[in-house]
C-alpha cells in the first residue's frame, strides 16, 4: 500500500462521527446516544470503568494523538486527571452533556488533523517520541475507539440487566 493509500485510509476511518465506524459497529459518539448522567456514572461490580470516564478517557486520547500531529503549542486537556479523567461533580445531565460535546469536539479536531497529515511522515516519528510513529499513533487511536466503545457498549448492558 501506498502511503498516499494509508492516509487516505486513515482519512476515511476517522470521519464517521456517529453511526458506524469502519468495523461496522458504532463510533464512541454514535455509542452514548441516549446514555443520561447516571448511566453514564453508574460503577458497574469488578472495578470496571464507567462510561462517563470511558468517554473522557477517549476524548484524552484523541487529543493527545492531535497534540503529535498539530505540534506546537496546544492547551492543556480541559479534564484531569489525564489518562482517566475524573466525573465532575455535580455529575448530572449539564455536565454530561458538556462532556459528551469535549468528545465530540476532539473527534473533529483530529479528523481534522488527520487531513492534514503529509503521508511522508507516517513512517517517522513526531518530534520528541520515542517509541512511536505517527502513522502508528493513527492507527492506535483508531483501534483504541473500537475497543472502548465496545465496552461502553457492554456496559449499557450490563446496566439495563444490573
């Protein structure tokens, strides 16, 4: 594959912003559709993730593979802790609503990014990386939507039969 072929691959999977993704089941915005502030909190047993967090832990790193892409000086992602931001309190529908509207925002954005990705570039890595090249933080994050939706996806089950 060429690599004018990955980005444009690339391009196409990171577009959908609800409905389906390129696998066929939901983007991780199409995925909290009808999903309110205590579902989206709820604590499922095990020590699992709620969708709230699961959805700020996406929106994190779709901002965090933009923050390579764009270099420069982007601000500091709006919720913390990093990796899994905390739930906000009062954790009610406004505050859902508005977190669910960050996903959705850093969605664009990197779909953004995205688009102007030279395709030279996706077998280097960004400045500052040790590990990583750019087309692998691509792909990463793409593979890392599907596995988190998918989970939300089994927590609004398990919610509905809790």
């Amino acid at each position: 594959m060429s690599r004018n072929s990955a980005v444009e691959l690339v391009r196409h999977t990171i577009q959908p912003l609800r409905g389906q993704a390129w696998h066929g089941g939901p983007t991780p915005v199409g995925a909290l559709r009808g999903v309110s502030a205590e579902q989206a909190r709820w604590l499922p047993p095990g020590g699992r993730q709620s969708i709230w967090r699961l959805a700020l832990h996406i929106a994190y790193w779709k901002y965090t593979v933009r923050r390579h892409l764009e270099g420069g000086s982007i601000p500091r992602f709006p919720r913390s802790p990093a990796n899994f931001p905390s739930i906000p309190s009062p954790a009610n529908e406004a505050a859902w609503k508005a977190d669910r509207d960050l996903l959705a925002d850093e969605h664009r954005r990197l779909a953004a990014a995205m688009q102007r990705l030279d395709p030279r570039l996706l077998d280097r890595r960004p400045p500052g990386a040790k590990r990583w090249t750019w087309g692998e933080m691509v792909i990463g994050v793409l593979v890392h939507d599907a596995y988190h939706t998918g989970q939300i996806q089994l927590l609004k089950r398990l919610y509905a039969g809790r």
